[in-house]
C-alpha cells in the first residue's frame, strides 16, 4: 500500500512561503494548501463511487499537500441522506483505493468525520427520531416523518463518541494520514456548542465549558483510539451566523480549549447548514437549481415557496472570514488553517502574512483542480470562480462540479 513519500521535503516550521512543508505529528505535507471538505455527492446507497476516487485523484494531481473526503458520517445515524457514507468495515476497499491512488501524487489524504445531529432525512432511520443535545424541530425530515430530535441521553453521547473514535479507527485503516473532525456548520458537535440550540441543564449544557465536554470527549477518545502520532485537525465555526448562536467571544475560548487538548490544527469556517447555509460560502444563491435537484416534491414547493424569505444572502469578499479568523490566530500558538473566500495570490500571500499556517480551498479547487499550480507562477493569478454556487446544487444531482463554462 503506497504511503506518501516525504524523504524529499524539508519544513520551515512558521514560514510564510504557502509552497513550503510543514508537519502535523509526524504527517510531513509537501506545502500547505488543503482542499477543504466539499460534499462530492459521489456515493451510491453509501459505497463510495469510482467518480469519488477519480475527483480527489485529480485534486492530488492539481499539487496540494492534503485533500479532504467530505462527510464520513461516523453512524448510520449521522447521515443527513441514506446516499451519505457512513464509516464500517463495508467502505474501506474503495476507501483504499481512493488514498492509494492520492498518494501517488504525493498528495496526503484526510477524512472529515461528522454526524448531522437532528438535521437528517436519512430514510434508513425513518419514523424514528434524530439525536440532539435537545429536542428540536427537524424540518429537512419531515417527509420520513423524523419531526422532532430527541435529546441524547448520557449512554447517547458516551456511544456516538465512541463511534467517531472507532470511525477515526477504520479511517486510518483505509490509509487515510488524518482525520478532520465536523464541529462547525451546524451538525451533532455544533449543535452541542452553540448556546441557542444546546439548551440541556446537564453537564454538557448552559456553560461555555458544558457545551465544550462532548466535542473533548470526542476529540480524547479518537487520539486515544489512533494514537499520538496520528494528525487530528478540528473544523469549528467563529460563528454561527445567527442571533443567539456562537459568537468569536467563544470561538475563541474554543480554540484554546482545542489545541489544551492536544488537536494538531485548526480549520475556522462558519455557518449553520440548516438556518444560514449560505454564511459559510458566501455569493450567489441557486435556487432554481436546487429546487430542481431537491428529490421530495414537498420539499420542493417549500423551496419555491419560501427559497427567497428563508435562505439569506451573503456577498462574496475576498478572504471573508480573514477578520474573525485574525483573532482566533492571535489567540492560539496551534497551527491555524484559513479557509474562506481565497482565490488569488496575492489574498493568499496576505493571508500567511497574518500568521496562518495553512490555507484551505474550496470552490477555487472545484472550479480548477490546477489553481495551485497557476498561482505558483503568477503573482496576481485569481481564480475565475465566480461564486455562483451552482456547484451546491449540482452535489446532491450530478456530483460536484463546476458549472461557470454551462451557464
Ligand atoms: C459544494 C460544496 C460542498 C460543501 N460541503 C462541505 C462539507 O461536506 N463539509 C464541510 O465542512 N464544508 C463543506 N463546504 C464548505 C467548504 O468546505 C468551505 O468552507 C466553503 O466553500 C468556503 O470555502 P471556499 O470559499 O474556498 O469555497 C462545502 C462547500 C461547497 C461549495
């Protein structure tokens, strides 16, 4: 099985140069461009398809040190849709195969590892109720009559932790070199941090440091699970884009909580998939494609009905979250992923020069897999992404993938 082979690079821990290595425990990237997490919607009834392995070949091909496999759901329970992938012994043949052939290319593979909490549709659970911190209206699950959650009990948050350390387990397994785990955008982890929507009286609810105790214990039990030289990085909101939900005030106290419990790196987004979905990305709002993608008829008239009053709008900017993500670096010594709005070299070369050790891509990569080799030689390259978002809508259809040239 090919591992990535890392005798040719040296690090300069703290270097300002994007294209140079840097280490994560004893995981040496060849430079510190990740390609974030983008749901590829390429799995049939949850195996993963050969498209899967075929996208991140071509995003390792394009030269990023790391790229990451969106939503591996850690439970059956975890997936928003019975499409999704969950983590057992059934997917780690294609998984293999998907990080031999990233290796190849010297490219490292992660793993996102997530569980949706009330937020699913997942036919396989229908009837049954969603898990939760609290219980809570579950409107994407209304048709497989999951209505409400139901708030987890003790042996409910012991056992999902325990899954996503045996998840983190069977990734390493498939040959994965790390794992990212989902605290952010509104799934299972961020509905326990964010004040509005945990309001259990417990030990895992009301304070900052309640709220904290599930997503600790879920990042103890998977180092404990792969042990010390194994990366795990964390991907947390700087805030939930919303009255009432988390705030940089605490994202902050996050993050230091995070990296005293020994996570390797940070990757700060925002947003909450179910109430401001479009705060994460920013730009365009395809509605009329994703009315035409949403498979349940209810679902779609609800979209074309309340598309408009329900899903906000965010202008795109450049770098986005540089000003919140600004603080969060200031405040941890912990190596920090930006992510957010980049797409050209001179936002990437301001962005090192604040301090970031690595920088995560989303659309810019969709929309060309190459993007870092074109900014390598061209010190105002941008990206021509034009954030329509189409690629959101066409995840769940077709796969992702950039539609600009279809327009
Ligand atoms: C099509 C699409 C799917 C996404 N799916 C996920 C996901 O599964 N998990 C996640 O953490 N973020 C997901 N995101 C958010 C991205 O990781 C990233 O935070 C966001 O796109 C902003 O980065 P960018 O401006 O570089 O695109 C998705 C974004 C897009 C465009």
């Amino acid at each position: 099985m090919p591992r990535i082979n890392i005798s040719e690079f040296r690090t300069d821990e703290g270097s300002q140069d994007p294209f140079s290595p840097i280490k994560l425990r004893k995981l040496l990237l060849k430079n510190r461009f990740i390609k974030s997490a983008t749901y590829e919607g390429m799995y049939r009834g949850g195996m993963p398809a050969g498209q899967l392995i075929d996208f991140h070949t071509r995003i390792a091909l394009g030269g990023v040190g790391m790229t990451t496999v969106a939503y591996g759901a850690v439970n059956n329970a975890g997936r928003t849709h019975d499409e999704q992938m969950y983590l057992h012994e059934g997917v780690l043949e294609p998984l293999q195969q998907l990080t031999d052939s990233v290796h190849q290319y010297q490219c490292a593979a992660s793993i996102q590892l997530t569980h949706c909490g009330y937020f699913s549709k997942n036919k396989q659970l229908a009837g049954k109720k969603t898990l939760a911190p609290s219980r809570r209206m579950n409107m994407y699950g209304f048709m497989e009559g999951m209505f409400f959650s139901k708030s987890m009990d003790a042996g409910e948050i012991i056992g999902t932790a325990e899954d996503f350390a045996r998840a983190a387990v069977l990734a390493k397994s498939a040959g994965f070199d790390a794992v990212e785990i989902h605290m952010g955008h509104g799934y299972l982890i961020s509905q326990f941090l964010s004040p509005i929507i945990n309001s259990r009286t417990d030990d895992y609810g009301g304070t900052l440091q309640n709220r904290l105790r599930f997503p600790l214990m879920v990042l103890e039990r998977i180092r404990n699970a792969v042990g010390g030289d194994f990366p795990v990085l964390c991907k947390m909101n700087l805030d939930d884009g919303f009255r009432g939900g988390l705030k940089i005030d605490e994202s902050i106290q996050i993050a230091a909580a995070l990296e005293n419990a020994g996570a390797d790196a940070l990757i700060l987004s925002g947003g909450y998939t179910s109430r401001t979905p479009f705060y994460l990305m920013r730009g365009d709002i395809p509605l009329t494609q994703m009315i035409r993608a949403e498979s349940q008829m209810l679902q779609k008239i609800a979209l074309a009905v309340f598309g408009r009053i329900i899903i906000r709008k965010y202008p795109f900017a450049e770098n986005f979250f540089l000003p919140l993500a600004g603080k969060i670096r200031e405040a941890v010594k912990m190596p920090v992923v930006y992510l957010g709005g980049v797409v050209s070299s001179e936002g990437i070369n301001r962005i090192m020069n604040e301090g970031f050790d690595m920088i995560a891509l989303g659309r810019a990569l969709i929309h060309d897999p190459d993007f870092i080799k074109k900014i390598r030689g061209n010190r105002s390259f941008i990206s021509p992404c034009n954030h329509c978002n189409l690629c959101v809508a066409e995840m769940d259809h077709s796969g992702v993938r950039c539609l600009i040239d279809e327009k």
